[in-house]
C-alpha cells in the first residue's frame, strides 16, 4: 500500500493476502511482473483504479465563471464540457494542475491534487468574491477509473446514458447513474487510454464497485494500482502533480503553456508571457534509461561529469517493444547534449515527449491536426485502440540518439 495526504492506496494487487510483499531494493523488485500484468490488461482490455485521493473542489453561484476565468491560466469550458488547465502564481510559477468540470451555468467541479487541497483552498479564499462559494468536497467524493479498450463496452452494460463515441465525447461530463448509483461521470483518463472517471458520495463506492465487477466478468475485468497508473501516463508524457507540475517550474519549462487561453486576463499573465517570449534554459522532456535499474526521483542528469538537469519521475514501461522494457523517466534538463544519470552511470535515449495527435482513426477526442473539436490543444492516446505500439511509435514519437535529439527536437 502506499498514502497520499494520509489515505491510503494500493500500489499493485497480489494473488492473495500472502502474496502482498516485496524487499526493499534499489533495482527491480517482485512487484514488476504484478505492475506489468495490470498494463497488459488496461492495454488490451479493461481494468479499474480507486479514486478516492484525487481532490475535488466545487464552484458554484453567481461570478463563478468569471472567477474562475481569472484564477486559471486555461480556458473555463462550457455546460457539460472538461478542461484542463494549469493555475499560476503572479510571478508565473505552477500553483496547480486542474480538471475543470461544468456542471451548469455556474456549477462548478475542480478535480486535482489530493497533497494540495488545502493549499488551493487557501489560495481560492484569498480572491473569492462575496457570491460565489467554495467546498473543498474531497471526502465527499469517492470513485473508480475504468481504463482500456473494452471500458465503453462494460459502462454500457451498467448504464442508460448512451456512452458512445458520438454521445459521450472526449473531455464530456455528465451526472448521470452507474451500476444504480448517482454518480459524476467524466470521459477522460489520466492513463492516456480510452477511460472513464466515475465519481459517487462515499457511501454508494461498495455497490459500484461490485457492479463493475459483475458487469466485467467476462471482460477479465483487473483492479490496477498507483505503480501501474505511472507507467501507463509516463508512456504518453503526461506530467504529474507534485513530480513534473509543482512551484519550481513554470508553465513554458513544464509544457503546460499549450493549454493557456491568451485570450484573457488570468493570475500570473504578465510574468508567463514574458517566459514565453524570452524563452526558458530547461525544458521538460521524456527519456528512456538503459538499465535493469529504475530511476525514480532526483537523479542528476550528467553532462561531461556536470549537472544539467535531474529526473522528477521515473517506472518502468512494459508494453514498448524492445529488447527489454526499459524505465521511462520525466527530466528537467537545461543544455541540448548527450546525457547519462548518476546512478551507474548509464546511457539514455531522448523521446520526442509531448503528444497532441491521436493516431486512431476512431478517435473522437482528437482532430488531424492534433486538437479537439473545441480547438484546444488535445494530448491523448485516446480512445485505445492504437495497435502495435511499434507501429504508434513509428508516427507519433520516435527514439533517436541522444546527440541528435538534442541538436535537433529541442533546437
């Protein structure tokens, strides 16, 4: 088990109680093959991971939206509409990573951090104005990610609300019922495959689940846990809170600029553009390691025995063909040359790390040009179905060397 802002989470699923145990070790432990056999499942099938530690803040009343368009850096979406959008101090530093759900006119749902609902419920307090009213609804909300491509096909078994590719569109919300529970249900997914947030009040989470399970029987329906969730979005390159997205980084260093409007006033404009404009000396990117051991947090990204950079997160990736599945890891990383990290000294391979364009022809999220039907910039692996990730690699992001990577991706 591991914990979050003190609420516990399974990091991977045994066979049996007795099964639940691994050594403590800097290289790979027994946990791999568990980890590995979840991704094959959300890969090729359908599997689902408890929610309960995301936090969820609700908006509502007269100016929400308004406000809101002041305090996020990102665009407010219309009725029944997500957005993601990042939430900047004035000096332009990350404050927040957020789903913004629109539940009505002024209805708001803020789906982010479980580490920084206070600190974001103390940031929100500082500028409310008298008519609009906060709730930080974190405990009030439980819930269960159904991930994979045989996902829609099980929530349609459990549901009336017509969850099709037409009705129910990438980034849609709707409250609707699950399985006989009233629930907010959310078509997206932080592991970048065809999935689904379904969120229920604490007390309906038992009969969910077992609907799921029932429903996903046939399905070989598998609980996944933290461990797996990690590996399956550090293949597509999505950051997370408190690793890639925290106060250290602005949005142009982190990538999250791409989902800015500029159209507007917003927290921390002023200082955002002027890193856009003069550019930034560190970049985000995504990296592969050539060793049996995981890189995790902190090491230093080396370049002729100096630091230019340093690993926020690393797992390892089961599902890219290669002679062995290798950690992928997210660096911060300052100068475009060959690399190695500290711990024993190993090479690495530079991917091309930020993924906008679906490449399934099926995939309703995601327009040719790499943005969704709202025009917003749109980074899925959405809507499964991409077959042989040596042929998805082939379009979307392919490895090289490192020194031509350098001189040449991020030139």
């Amino acid at each position: 088990m591991g914990q979050s802002f003190g609420l516990e989470h399974a990091l991977w699923f045994a066979d049996s109680p007795e099964d639940a145990w691994e050594d403590p070790t800097f290289e790979r432990n027994r946990s791999h093959d568990y980890v590995a056999r979840e991704c094959e499942t959300v890969r090729n099938g359908v599997g689902g991971i408890e929610l309960a530690n995301f936090a969820k803040h609700s908006i509502t009343g007269p100016g929400a939206r308004d406000w809101l368009n002041r305090t996020m850096a990102g665009h407010v979406p219309k009725p029944g509409r997500l957005t993601l959008t990042p939430m900047l101090t004035e000096k332009g530093r990350l404050y927040g990573d957020l789903t913004v759900a629109c539940l009505g006119d002024e209805d708001f749902m803020l789906f982010g951090s479980g580490a920084m609902q206070d600190a974001h419920s103390r940031f929100f307090a500082r500028t409310l104005p008298d008519t609009v009213r906060h709730q930080n609804e974190t405990g009030g909300w439980h819930g269960i990610g159904l991930a994979g491509p045989q996902s829609r096909g099980l929530l349609q078994r459990i549901t009336r609300l017509d969850v099709s590719a037409d009705a129910l569109k990438f980034r849609d919300t709707r409250r609707t019922f699950v399985g006989g529970v009233p629930v907010i249900l959310n078509r997206l997914s932080f592991s970048g495959e065809l999935g689904f947030e379904i969120y229920c009040r604490p007390q309906f989470l038992l009969l969910l689940s077992e609907a799921i399970e029932e429903a996903g029987a046939d399905l070989d329906y598998r609980w996944y846990g933290a461990r797996t969730l990690m590996s399956l979005r550090l293949e597509k390159g999505w950051g997370a809170w408190g690793l890639e997205f925290r106060p250290d980084f602005n949005a142009v260093e982190s990538g999250m600029d791409v989902f800015i409007n500029w159209n507007k006033d917003f927290v921390g404009k002023e200082a955002t553009a002027r890193f856009r404009d003069e550019g930034v000396d560190r970049k985000l990117v995504t990296l592969t390691v050539d060793t049996p051991m995981d890189v995790t947090l902190d090491e230093a990204v080396l370049v002729n025995d100096a630091a230019v950079g340093y690993i926020t997160s690393g797992a390892m990736r089961t599902t890219w063909a290669s002679p062995w599945p290798w950690p992928m890891s997210l660096a911060n990383t300052r100068r475009r040359e060959r690399w190695s990290t500290s711990r024993s000294w190993v090479r690495g391979t530079l991917l091309k790390c930020r993924v906008r364009r679906s490449t399934t022809p099926t995939g309703a999220g995601c327009a040719a040009d790499g943005r969704d039907r709202q025009g917003l910039p749109a980074r899925c692996f959405d809507e499964g179905g991409l077959g042989p990730w040596t042929s998805a690699l082939a379009s979307i992001s392919v490895a090289l060397s490192p020194t031509w990577c350098w001189k040449h991706l991020l030139a």
